[in-house]
C-alpha cells in the first residue's frame, strides 16, 4: 500500500527561514518585566519570583542586537531592516550563531487567528477548550516562562533557556502581544529524530485492521535515529520528579516530546522547555486524598503527553465502563512507555522519601482511572475507537490537534 | 589401530561443578551440573561440599562419547587441596571459626577434597587414583584460556575470587607448553571485591552481572578515588587490597560503610549512589586489568592475550582491553567462571603433561545435551499442547518476532558456560523497547537496569557496531561492544544505557539454523540482529523439553520453537505445573535426566554399562 505523504496542517508553520523585520514596541528587561507585573501570579508564584529576581536579567544587560523589537512578521514593521534567521515552530525565530531564541515574534496584526488549548484546574475533571492568539505570547505566558526560570534556578534543576528581555509589541500604542527572547544552550529537539511513519489516523487503522505489510512496528513507541531512548527517559523522568514533587507542572502540553531538548556541548545532555504555562502548586508535608487526586492528575498528564507516542490504534469490541477504558488504555501505555517506565520508579521513591501515605497515593492513581479528563487524555496518545465514536457523535474533541 | 585417549576434566571444589570430556584432544561434552540438578550455581561455594561431585554431568559425558567409565584414561581435578591448607589460615583479622580462613574450617575442607577420588571411585566401581590428578584452580582457568584459543603464543590472565590461594595468575603459553609469570594471592582480589561488592549493594552472593548492569547508569569518578583507600594497582603486575577493609570473611560492611555509606538491603531502593559506587567499582576493574595486561604485554612480548577466570566475565571490561590494551587480539574462555576449569583440566592433561602438540580450537559452546525431534514430539504429544511441524520453522519464527511476539527458542545441543548462544533462548524484535521491559519484569524478573544482549549476522556486526577487531569470543556473548551512532535509536531493546550492547555474532557454521533465522529476520525488517537472553526464569538456564515447558507456562510465553516445532502455548496455562512434574514422563531420549538420583543409584547406572 503507498502512504500518501502530503499533510494538511492547520496552520503554516512558515518556511525553514524566516525574515526578521525591526518593529513598533518597547523591550523591557526581565528583571522589570517580573517586578512590575508578578502580582498577577498566584502569591505562592509570584514569590519564586521575588525571591529570585537577583537571576533575572536587568536593562543595561540587553546586547544592543537585541535591544529593539523585533518580528516575523511585518505588520508592524518600523523599516526596511530585516534579516534571516531559522525558524523554530510555528511561532518563534532562532539566531543560530547567538544562540538566542525568540519565542512568540509572529504577531498577526493584519490575519489575526487564534490556538486552541486545553487546560485543567488542579483537582478538577473536566477538561475547558480555550483558545489564546496565534503567534505570540499574552503577559501571563511570558510570566509562566520566567517563573518556571526562576523555580528551576531554585530548585537547582538544570534549564536551558535564560530570559534575557520581552518585546512588547505594539501599534498605534496599544500593546498586541508579547516575545520573550532567550539565550539558549541548544534547540535540537528530540522530535527531530523521530523515525517518524507519518501516518495519518486513518492510515494507521487501516494498517491495524486489514494486517498491510508495513515496516511499522505497531504497538511500539516511535524509533528515534540516534537517540538513546533509555538515556532520554531516565533524565527527562528525573527533572519531572523533582518538579513534580517540587510543585511545578508544565500543564497539557501541546507536543509529547517537541520540548525535550538533547545537549552536546553542555554539562547535561537533557532538558525540557516550554514553561508558558508553568504553574506552581504548594505541596502539603501530609497530603490528604483530595490533594493527591490533583497531584497525581497533574503528573501523570505532563508524563501521558511528554512521552514518546506509541504507534498504535486501540479497538475496544464491547462497551465498558469508563474506569475499564481507561484501564486498559493505561495498561498499554504504561507496558510500552520507556519515559513511564523510569518516571514511575522514580515517582514512588520520590513519594516514600516524602514520608507520604503510600496507600492514599494508590488510591489516588485509582481515581484517576474514574475520570474522563484522563481518558481524554490517554486517547491523545493511544487513539481509540472509543475516543473516534465520542467525536463523531459531537460528545467531546479530542484529537484538537494534528 | 591406536587406542583413543579419554580425558575427563572435573570441577567440584567451590562452586559451578561440572564436568567435561575430550578424546584425543578434541571435546566430546562439556556440561555444567546446575542444568541437570536445577540449583544455580549447581551449589553453593562452602567448605562442606567440594565432595559433591557433578555426578549427572559426567554421566551425561561418559553418554555423549559412549564410553563407560573404565574407559577413562586420565581424570584431572581443578584444585589442590595441599596448596591452598595452611595458606589461608591467619590472613584475616576477622574470619567465622569452623568456616573458611579458620583452621578448621581449612582442614574440612582439605579433607572433603581429599576424599574426591575415593568418592569418583565409589561411583565409578574401580580405583580412580592411578589416572587421577590434582591440578591448580588457576593453571586449569590458565589452560582454559590458552590451549583451546587460536593463538600460537599468547600472555595469559586468570583472574578470579580465589584458587587455592591465588586470585590473580599471569603467565604466557607457546605451543603446548603455559607457564606462571607472576600470581597474585588471597586478599587481594578483583574477584572477591566484587562478591563483596555484591552484597554490599543488596545483589546477594552472585549480582555480579547486576553491578555491571547497574554501573552505565552511574558517574564513575564520584567514588574512584574512593576506591584507592583501599585498592592499589600498577603495571608491574602489582595488585593488592586492604583485607581488613574487605572483610571478606564476615558479613559486615562497616569499613565500606565508612567509605561508601550505609549498605543497601535486598529489597531497597536502587538510588543514585548506588549507580555511583556501581560505576566507580567497573571503572576500577577495567583501570587494573589494563594495568595487569600491560604488564603482561610488556614481558611476554606476545601480541595476544587470552582470558579466563569469573573476571573474564565482564564484558565491559573485556571490551575495555579489546579497545585500549596493546594487544592486538584477546580470546576470553567461553566458560570462564569455574565451569571452565574442567575443561582447563582436560588441555592441561593433554598439552602439557601428555605433551601432545595438537591444538583444539573452541569454536563452539555446543556441547550439551540434545534431544532428537521424535523425543521431543513424543514429549509434546505427552503434553497434550498444540503443535506444528514445520520444515523452516526458522521463517514462521521470524514472523512472529517481527510482530512482536516473544519466541522460546530450544534447538540441538545446549550450550556449555554461563550465555545462552541461539540454543537455549528467548528471543525478541530488539526495535520494540516494551519487549524488554516485559522481559525484564515479566518474564525475567529482573531489575529495571539489566540489559539485553543481541544476536547479530557475523557479516553485519561492523554495521551495527564499533569495535577495533572482532575476536573469536564475540561469538560467545563476552565484549560489550559500542552501538554506532546511527544505529543506536533504531535497535532500543538491546541499547544498554551507555549506548552499549553485549553481542554475540552468529555465522551458519556454528550455528545453521540460528543463522538462518536471523537472516529471515534482517529479510523481514533490515536489521540483522536479535534480542536474545537466557531461557530461564531465576532459575539455571533450562536443559531438556520438559524444562522449556514448565518455564514457558510459568513465565507465559506463547510461542515455543522447539526443534522443527512450533508450539503455541496459548492454552497451556491451563495445564497445572504441578501435574506436569508429577507425570514426569519419561523420554526415549538417553539424555533424559528429570530423576533423582543418590550415590547408590549412580553406582548401579556407571556399573551395569
């Protein structure tokens, strides 16, 4: 059977190369940015921030090169400057030869559109569908990205992204979305080497049901050329651990392993980006049953949706409840993710060592298995007739994504 | 017409009992007795048991050259009871009295050994003594090592826990002559640091092969230093260890717990110390076996070197020498662990004390018991499993591995040595790196950090791997050997942490039905290799059919290739364990050894042939 390769995204992702047009705006530094507008974190939140405002870069650090506003687009362009730089996503820049990144420097002033986002409050079932605008960052993003700088600095936990300054975009005065510009220690991301089938769904059934003769190793985790995969799951589960049990959670992340970066040159080989929407819960010393349904939610879908996926379509034949479909989907997920695999270890010496009650935490992982919020996100990873016949009938979106 | 010359070679003293015969220089068996008595290690290493001889192995010899046991010329004994006595007692400052390094634990010992030939008499039915001999621990590993490897001349190194009082033996062979360079004795001892190691990390007596898994996960320079407290080594042949800091005799880890912190227990966490001191403790041992074979290199002036003795185990280790050791090729014996010294025993009787000048050349490991395919459709039959005759079963197996299945592999003679070599294996896709999580946690019981090895085409193994030149022991499962870079992500089940992988290469002489079935497998996917571990389940690698199928349902492995049959155990689970040893059906097969046997039994088998 011939694939078709040709995909129809979404949205242009843009060329390889992007041009960068100097454009209306003002450039804060991080140092002033996190000072004037932490409050509008939570308290626990914005003081990480205070108590690490000293790491933050201040105005007189800014290089010139980077002390104007610059975009990837040029509705708001000032001059006729401009200069090429690779593209990095759908919505950021990256200057090679500096190693700065520029995350969210598309403003779409003339076409404005908006990405789709889920989110789930800490303790809650239900997943909300909210969108936030294309291309660049709201002020809150850009606070999330510092906070998650300034918990990693704290927590002695190894980053690649040091903030260096904001661009406020702006026209007629009248602020239209945020950059936030990084120095960075890489940006070869581990999605880059992915073996990747691409597979549309409906392919990747037709595959599983009439038995094609394929190279795909179905029921397998993705190949990845060049990569070790036991290395990459052994330290990406060890800073989520201590993240997690530090508090901080990067949410339902867009891309599995799209943030998961590999290091030649620095002291460590592994790090995880991506912290727009980085937040930070208090960890109680004896947490009781309902804290721990919203600790053990928050990590297990950061590690469901950072995990390699696994080429697979499940077929459920009978109906069941919703614990069994949720059961089964974990069972294969958790047999088959080498990420799972090292994060689990690592989470239950985690909880021992915190002298927490084992058995609630247990109960904890069985409740889980009662949502639909968790369903919905395992069928994220591992499609499912389940998951396609709750969009067909209007029930629910899942696959908002590619 | 000559007579031929039966040489039967016997290891007993310590532990891994086993048992191997040559005629005329050529080796008709070599088996350990853990196969047959089903206890790993065959028996544990204590003083009160070198007399427990490993009476099923050499029945199962004497069966395989169809010779009885009056036809035995020569039988040697790898052990000296004189020579390690009096040696080992006053060296601890702490030892347990009536156990080892005590005197009367000695002289238990001494007497027990002693008594080997009077026993192999008793068995036998005729005096043993005139064709018995004692022949040293070390000179047999030495002699394992040499005579049966490629090399015309060669240094040799021996290193172990402990002989009759050396742990480390260095020497050179030409022709059929090996003769000691240098020894080092009792404390000091990389072998015996290990054990210690072994328990101080919470792996038991024999977790060797977990510390080495373990050590790719840890910094190795966190405790190097560490270990200099205590360790000291140069490339004079100079190796030595504070005893009082080993403790070797006690069960207590107060000195390492002053140099490494407290001890982990069996069931404990597996935490980043542990990987650190794990790391550290290979890092040593790869920096004192270069030391040991530099110096070596330096007075034998010989480009080869040839490997025995439990240290020659490590794979990492050796593959360390392989790549940054002067010498230019490097055979390490098969059976290196204490099993291989009966074989050591048999080459020393033959080249150096008969001074026959032929050479044998190990090529094969194959040298167990076998079970012909009517025996074993007649045993399947029994079984009441399903199965399928299948004239290339090599295909339909590798069908079933490409779709991820996991395939028992039982196939012609079980191998002799401590890997299972494409006779006795389970077998996997090495691509899909669930499998050997399953493997690990299903069916192995195993911890999250022991890798997998792999099976590669010997022509493809320069593709897939880094090496500066394949040696002939590649072929035995014993170099751990680098992945290219651009093969690491593709092959994840058997990419060890360190971006290593232990390799076994396979070609159609050896191995023809094997290699068929890799190449079957390179047709199917493009990749040459296999996931191949032991048949077993924490338990001896399995012998006989009845074996494979207790463990299959045991462990709930579906697919079982047996000789020309498939058997789908599906339903086998069904089937009580329990029920199937009772029936003990009993084969047609001569190599049938699912019996209990006592001295008095074993007399009248040996006797009436």
């Amino acid at each position: 059977m011939l694939i078709k390769q040709n995909k129809k995204v979404h949205i242009d992702i843009g060329p390889e190369i992007v041009k960068m047009y100097e454009c209306s705006g003002q450039v804060h530094s991080v140092f002033d940015f996190a000072n004037n507008n932490k409050e509008i974190l939570k308290k626990t939140e914005a003081s990480i921030i205070e108590k690490n405002l000293i790491m933050l870069q201040k105005k007189e650090s800014i290089p010139d090169y980077l002390n104007k506003c610059l975009a990837r687009t040029d509705d708001l362009k000032i001059n006729d400057n401009i200069f090429e730089l690779k593209r990095s996503g759908a919505r950021s820049a990256y200057w090679e030869d500096r190693r700065i990144k520029f995350k969210g420097c598309r403003p779409m002033v003339k076409n404005p559109a908006t990405f789709p986002i889920e989110k789930l409050g800490f303790g809650s079932d239900v997943i909300e569908y909210d969108s936030i605008p294309f291309g660049i960052l709201t002020k809150e993003a850009v606070l999330r990205e510092i906070l998650g700088f300034c918990f990693f600095k704290e927590k002695e936990l190894e980053i690649v992204h040091k903030p260096i300054c904001i661009y406020e975009y702006c026209k007629d005065n009248e602020q239209v979305g945020y950059c936030i510009v990084f120095e960075t220690m890489g940006e070869t991301r581990l999605e880059q080497f992915v073996n990747y089938p691409q597979l549309t769904l409906k392919e990747l059934i037709e595959i599983k049901f009439q038995r094609l003769k394929t190279t795909y190793l179905l029921g397998s985790e993705l190949l990845l050329n060049g990569v070790n995969v036991k290395r990459c799951s052994e330290a990406k589960a060890k800073i989520l651990t201590e993240m997690h049990f530090s508090g901080g959670f990067r949410g339902i992340l867009n891309s599995n392993i799209g943030n998961d970066i590999i290091l030649k040159e620095a002291s460590f080989e592994f790090a995880i980006c991506d912290f727009d929407c980085f937040r930070v819960i208090s960890i109680p010393k004896q947490p009781d049953i309902a804290f721990l349904n919203g600790f053990v939610m928050y990590c297990l879908i950061e590690v469901l949706k950072g995990s390699i996926s696994i080429l697979e379509f499940y077929q459920f034949n009978e109906n069941l409840s919703l614990t069994e479909y949720n059961k089964v989907l974990f069972e294969k997920y958790t047999q088959t993710s080498s990420i799972w695999k090292a994060y689990e270890r690592m989470f239950w010496i985690k909880a021992k060592e915190q002298g927490w009650d084992i058995s609630l935490v247990n109960d904890a992982f069985e409740n889980i298995l009662k949502t639909k919020s968790f369903f919905q996100i395992q069928s994220l990873v591992i499609p499912n007739n389940k998951a396609i016949d709750d969009i067909v009938n209007l029930r629910n979106i899942y696959y908002s994504h590619d | 017409m000559n007579k031929n010359v039966f040489i039967l070679g016997i290891n007993s003293a310590y532990h891994e009992p086993s048992a191997c015969l040559i005629k005329d220089g050529i080796i008709v068996a070599a088996v350990e007795e853990e196969r047959f008595n089903r206890i790993r290690h065959g028996k544990p290493a204590n003083i009160l048991n070198p007399h427990q001889l490993p009476e099923k192995s050499i029945e199962y010899c004497l069966r395989a050259a169809e010779i009885e046991a009056k036809d035995i010329d020569y039988i040697g004994y790898s052990f000296v009871p004189e020579t390690r006595f009096e040696k080992n007692v006053g060296i601890d400052r702490e030892f347990i009295e009536g156990s080892a390094g005590s005197f009367s634990g000695e002289e238990t010992f001494y007497y027990l050994n002693k008594a080997v030939p009077e026993k192999l008499s008793r068995i036998f039915g005729y005096d043993v003594s005139p064709k018995f001999r004692w022949i040293t621990h070390h000179l047999c590993h030495a002699s394992s090592a040499f005579f049966v490897s490629p090399f015309k001349d060669s240094a040799i190194l021996s290193a172990d826990g402990i002989g009759e009082f050396a742990s480390i033996w260095m020497g050179k062979g030409i022709d059929d002559k090996i003769e000691k360079i240098k020894a080092v004795y009792y404390p000091n001892s990389l072998g015996l640091l290990w054990t210690k190691m072994s328990r101080f990390l919470g792996f038991g007596e024999y977790g060797q092969w977990k510390i080495m898994g373990l050590s790719a996960y840890g910094n190795p320079d966190t405790y190097y230093e560490t270990f200099f407290d205590f360790i000291s080594f140069d490339e004079q042949g100079n190796f030595s260890i504070n005893g009082d800091i080993l403790q070797h005799r006690v069960n207590r880890f107060n000195e390492f717990e002053k140099l490494f912190g407290p001890f982990r227990k069996e069931n404990d966490e597996i935490l980043e110390i542990h990987k650190d001191i794990a790391a550290a403790l290979q890092k040593i041992t790869n920096e004192a076996m270069l030391c040991l074979s530099k110096y070596l290199y330096k007075v034998t002036g010989s480009k080869n070197l040839a490997i025995a003795g439990g240290v020659g185990l490590n794979c990492v280790t050796s593959n360390y020498l392989s790549e940054n050791s002067p010498f230019e090729d490097i055979y390490v014996q098969p059976a290196s662990n204490d099993a291989g010294t009966a074989v050591g025993a048999c080459y020393y009787l033959w080249n150096q004390l008969l001074g026959n000048k032929e050479r044998y050349l190990q090529e094969s490991v194959y040298l167990g018991s076998e079970y012909p395919d009517n025996d074993i459709e007649s045993i399947l039959t029994t079984q009441g499993v399903e199965f399928k005759k299948h004239e290339n079963i090599y295909k339909s197996v590798a069908e079933l591995l490409e779709n991820g299945e996991v395939v028992a592999w039982f196939q012609g003679r079980m191998e002799f040595g401590p890997r299972a070599l494409g006779n006795r294996s389970i077998l996997a896709d090495p691509r899909r790196v669930e499998l050997a999580h399953y493997l690990n946690e299903k069916i192995k019981h195993r911890e999250f950090f022991r890798p997998f090895a792999a099976s590669v085409l010997e022509e493809k193994a320069n593709e897939w791997f880094k090496f500066r030149k394949l040696s002939l022991s590649d072929k035995f499962m014993l170099f751990s050997r680098e992945v290219k870079h651009d093969k690491i992500g593709l092959i994840p089940a058997v990419t060890h942490y360190d971006n290593s992988c232990r390799i076994q290469t396979v070609n159609e002489k050896d191995n023809r039905k094997y290699y068929k079935l890799l190449k079957e497998f390179e047709k199917i996917t493009d990749v040459p290799l296999l996931l191949n571990t032991s048949f077993n389940d924490s338990e001896p690698i399995i012998c006989s059919p009845q074996d494979a199928l207790n463990t299959c349902i045991k462990v709930d492995i579906r697919w079982l290739a047996i000789g020309d049959f498939l058997v789908d155990l599906v339903n086998a689970s069904l089937i009580s364990l329990n029920q199937e040893n009772e029936r003990k059906v009993k084969l047609n097969s001569e190599y049938d050894y699912n019996f209990e046997t006592n001295d008095t039994q074993l007399q009248m088998i040996f006797r009436s042939r």
